[in-house]
C-alpha cells in the first residue's frame, strides 16, 4: 500500500483505538466519495441525512471492523447502501441521482487522479448523467469510479458477482461516453475518470476497540 491507501489504512486502526483525530481523519478522507454514492440511491435532499446516519453506524460498529483502506471503503458502502435503502422504503421512493455536487471536489494532491475525477464529477453534469443510466450501471460507476472500490468489493457491496458489476460498470461507462458527447459542455469530462480498481494482495490487520465513548457527527 502506497500513498492514501497506507495513511487510510493507519488512520482507521488508530480510531479503532479511540483515536478522535485520527478518526476526523477517516471521516474527511471517505465522506465525500460516500456522499456522492449516497446521491445516486437518494437523490441530493436527502443525502446529507442519509449519509449522517451511515457515519453514525460506521462510529458505532467501528470494533467490528477489520481490515485495510480497500476494506474500510467497501465496509463503509455498504453501510451507507443499506441506510440509503432503508430510507428509499420508507419513504416509498425511486432511487434518484442529482443535485449539487460540489462536495465531491476534495483533493488530497494536485497530481492525483481520483482528484482530477472528483474535479470532472463536481462540474455538475457528470453526475447529473449518471442519472440517465440504468440504476445498476449508475451504482457500479458510482462504486468503482468514485468510491474506488475494485470489482470484488463492489461486488460484496450490492450482493452481486464481480463479473456482473464489471459488466455493469464497462455498460455504463459506455454510455456515459456517448452522453457526454451528446453534451458539448461536458466535453473532456470522462477523460478524468481514473481507470477501474482491480483487486490486489491484502494484508489485512485486526484491531480490538475500547472506545472512550460514543461519537457524534460534531466529532467529524
């Protein structure tokens, strides 16, 4: 593990211990992605709510988590996919994308690429393309594109095979493509997209937790 991946990956086992800050740490590096997602169950007046209510669980169930960044990312998702669902049923509502994106804008250096595609998402029409396209394309974009998650974690985060999310992730790709190029503003737009992550050799580390106590939102 190189980079954000290793200082993730060290932030989460120190909020494991207690850690306030590092835990912040964890929230400022994985929010906004998680947002993002959030955005294409829900739609974006109910993001924020729902995206709180993961955390709070993730602060919550932070002892029963054990792994690396990649890991944490994908435990992360499908908490945040479940809160979103739970939501959607009880609302009685269709999954939607939209909204302001402008969340997603978070860089964590000049020259990284899932930055520069955060930069393209917050233009405010990649997103609102990603809308078009059927749901389980949007979702597997959304995870492998924005989140970062490689094919298996996707996989293990919507219940689905890992040749499927590809498939649907290749398919929506596809055709945002053709989207954008029916859009002469977006133009240059999917260029940003950093390539699919495909899984790699983990080295997953356990930690037991003793928190001081419960953690708030006003903690992150």
């Amino acid at each position: 593990m190189l980079g954000d991946d290793a200082e993730l990956t060290a932030a989460v086992l120190a909020a494991q211990d207690g850690d306030e800050t590092a835990f912040r740490t964890v929230y400022r590096a994985v929010h906004p992605r998680l947002l993002g997602y959030v955005r294409t169950l829900v739609g974006e007046p109910d993001a924020e709510d729902v995206a709180s209510e993961a955390w709070l669980q993730i602060a919550r169930d932070l002892d029963r988590f054990s792994g690396d960044a990649d890991r944490f990312r994908g435990w992360a998702a499908r908490i945040a996919r479940n809160r979103a669902l739970d939501h959607i049923r009880m609302r009685g509502r269709r999954p939607a994308v939209g909204g302001d994106e402008t969340e997603l804008t978070g860089r964590p250096a000049e020259s990284d690429t899932a930055g520069e595609a955060m930069e393209a998402l917050a233009t405010g029409r990649t997103l609102s393309l990603i809308a078009r396209l059927p749901q389980d394309q949007a979702e597997a974009v959304v995870l492998r594109v924005v989140v970062g998650l490689d094919a298996k974690t996707a996989a293990e985060t919507l219940g689905k095979r890992a040749g499927a999310v590809r498939t649907a992730a290749h398919r929506g790709l596809k055709r945002l493509a053709e989207l954008i190029g029916e859009d002469p503003e977006s133009t240059g737009v999917l260029d940003a997209l950093p390539a699919q992550r495909e899984p790699r050799a983990r080295t997953v580390t356990s930690a037991t937790v003793t928190h001081t106590r419960p953690r708030t939102q006003k903690d992150m």
